[in-house]
C-alpha cells in the first residue's frame, strides 16, 4: 500500500472510531492500535 493509501485510512478514522474500537474485544482493539500506528509510523 503506498503513502497515499495509508494518508487516507489515517485521515478515515475519527475520534468517534478510536473510541468505539475499545468497545469491541481488547485483542481486537489492541491489533487495531497496533495497525494504526504502524500506519501512521509508514506515512511519514
């Protein structure tokens, strides 16, 4: 996935969806965290 792509997952989740994420299961939640971040950590 290149920069552009992951520019516009990181620019996709809202607050709304940060705070929902931790409603779903915790191992859930922290594979999501993980995967923004890793995101987040690529696009720069």
């Amino acid at each position: 996935m290149n920069r552009t792509n992951y520019l516009r997952l990181i620019l996709s989740i809202t607050p709304g969806d940060i705070y929902r994420i931790p409603c779903s299961s915790e191992r859930e939640y922290k594979s999501n965290r993980m995967l923004f971040y890793r995101a987040l950590a690529q696009a720069k």
